[in-house]
C-alpha cells in the first residue's frame, strides 16, 4: 500500500524532544518570579531606604551586562529576553545586606552569570542555583562586608537598651544571647537586621502565595523544606516558629530551592530534596561557624539531584524495577 498519498509532508514536524508543548513560556515564568519578588523588594525599599533601590539595581544591570557581554563573545544571540538574568540578579540583590558598597553586588552578579550559569552551558544546563552561587562566592571572598548588618529605623525598641550594642547582629545571630530573643511579629513584619530581602517574611509569603496560586512553583520542595526544619527545630529544643521565621529561609524555600532548573523535578524527589535541605540548614545554623545555613544547605542539595532523581523516578506502566532503572 503505497502511504505516501495520505501523508501530506506539510503536516509532519521532525525536532528532537520534548514534543510535549506547552503555551508557557520560559519569560513567562520569569515574569512571575519577578512579579512575586516585588513586595520583598518594595520592603527592603520601605525598611532600609534608598540604598537597598540603588543595590537592587545595581545587581540586576551587572547580571544583565555580563549576559549580554558572554553572548556577545560566543557570537550567540542575546539572551536577555527571557528574563533569567534579571530574576539572578535580583534574587541577589535581595541576598545582600543592605549598606554594602555597590562594587560589591556587581561582582556578585557577574560571578552568578559567567560561573554560576555560562560557565555550564548557558540557561537550563546549571547545576547550581546562579544567584545563590553567586552570594556563596562572596561570603567567602568578603565575610566581612557580607556579614555587616543593619537594622531598620524604628527597629529594635524591644531591646530594652541593648540594642547600641547588638547593631551588627541578626536575629540568628542573637540566638547567642540567651535574654535577647527577637519578637516574632518583628520576625514577620520585617523590622530586623538582615539581608534585603529576606526580612520581611510578610512580603515574601505574598509572592510565594502568588506563585502558588499561578502554579509556577510546587508545594512540596517548600513544604517538605520547611515541615523539616520545623522538626528539627522542636527535637533541637529551639522555637520552631522563630527558625521558620528567621534568616532566608523563606527566600530560600519558596525562591530558591523551587528552581526549574536546579531543583528536583519528579514528585518524590522533591519532598527528598526538600527534607534535605531542612535538615541541612539546621544542622548549619545549630553547629556551624556561620548563623545562617540555607544557601550552603540549597547548594550542597543541587548537587545530590541526580542521585534524588535516579531513585525517585516513578516506575513506567507495566516496567519492573530492574528495566526501569536502566
């Protein structure tokens, strides 16, 4: 039977997969990232002034300028439109603490573009969350600067005179202090010390709310992340609220840890990758040098994902275990 007068050539597509196509688009994803990141940013606005703007933009230009530049040496199309260095650079921004000198956020973000995301290939083949690669990078070249903090005007009343001495200590870090506890209701309106954008968690459950709501994220990296430290928190005899509430933690589950590209993708492997990450954040927080864990504790997880996946992947219909794992 000859087929070829019922195949009209017109209608068939060859491209390699996936052939499942979808009508989102990878700028759309970025636009809601950045949409959702908007009340954290007009918080660190609100809370630290001027300054936390000018550091925001700063970030955001350098991750920008180094996509265009990478782009333009490898003689590839620019790349810009589809929004992920703008959600890099912002998401670094709102990593920093506020004051830092503006050089600093600019090599931030040219380390999170060219090593954190080029250096692998470019959008959809790192490894590793860009932003976060990118504060890693200089919290170990400039601990200082990195770990300089400042409180927001009106802030710190609570302290009953303490707080002149304790102007460079962050709620994590007050955990030292056994009659210095930060509020909860400070914890959640935003009024601490802190990166820019991570001290609202008010702010940041509005865009992880919407997030949710337009489905780019899913529920169970930041549950499973956040259900663990919660956990871990009450077994270590620590407020668990306070944790939850505390650091980038917040930033970290819902922004972060929920990234397409770094992050678990099959259902089971999520609530692995999630629960990892939990455990490690407390584990650092509890007995590392550093107060905070949730950028190293992200980042050590990015790395395990293959493994996650490799024993996470759901079983074809009908496969057994042993074709399934080939």
């Amino acid at each position: 039977m000859n087929i070829d007068k019922h195949l009209d050539s017109s209608e068939l597509s060859l491209a390699p997969s996936p052939h499942m196509r979808s009508a989102v688009t990878v700028r759309r994803l970025m636009l809601d990232v950045v949409i959702a990141l908007l009340p954290a940013a007009a918080g660190a606005v609100y809370f630290f002034g001027l300054d936390a703007l000018i550091i925001i933009v700063t970030a955001v230009g350098g991750a920008l300028a180094t996509e265009v530049g990478i782009a333009h040496l490898r003689g590839r199309p620019i790349p810009i439109g589809d929004g992920s260095a703008l959600v890099t650079g912002l998401l670094l921004a709102l990593c920093l603490p506020p004051g830092v000198p503006l050089w600093l956020p600019l090599v931030g973000a040219v380390f999170a573009i060219a090593v954190g995301k080029a250096l692998f290939g470019g959008l959809g083949m790192n490894i590793f969350n860009p932003a976060l690669v990118g504060r890693a990078f200089l919290v170990a070249s400039f601990p200082v600067l990195m770990t300089t903090w400042r409180w927001p005007a009106g802030a710190g009343e609570w302290m009953n005179g303490e707080f002149d001495a304790l102007t460079t200590a962050t709620p994590l870090d007050l955990l030292g202090y056994e009659d210095v506890m930060t509020p909860l209701g400070e914890l959640f309106i935003g009024r601490v010390a802190g990166s820019l954008g991570e001290t609202s968690v008010f702010a940041l459950l509005l865009g992880a709310a919407y997030l949710l709501a337009r489905g780019v994220i899913d529920w169970r990296i930041p549950a499973a992340y956040l259900g663990a430290v919660a956990v871990l928190a009450g077994v270590m005899g620590v407020n668990p609220a306070f944790h939850l509430l505390s650091g980038g933690l917040i930033l970290g589950a819902f922004f972060m840890a929920t990234d397409y590209v770094s992050g678990a993708v099959t259902p089971g492997g999520r609530i692995v990758f999630g629960i990892g990450c939990g455990v490690l954040t407390m584990l650092i927080r509890a007995y590392g040098g550093y107060p905070e864990g949730v950028t190293y504790a992200i980042l050590l997880m990015n790395a395990s994902v293959p493994l996650i996946e490799r024993y996470t992947v759901p079983r074809r219909l009908g496969g057994g275990g042993e074709s399934n794992a080939q």
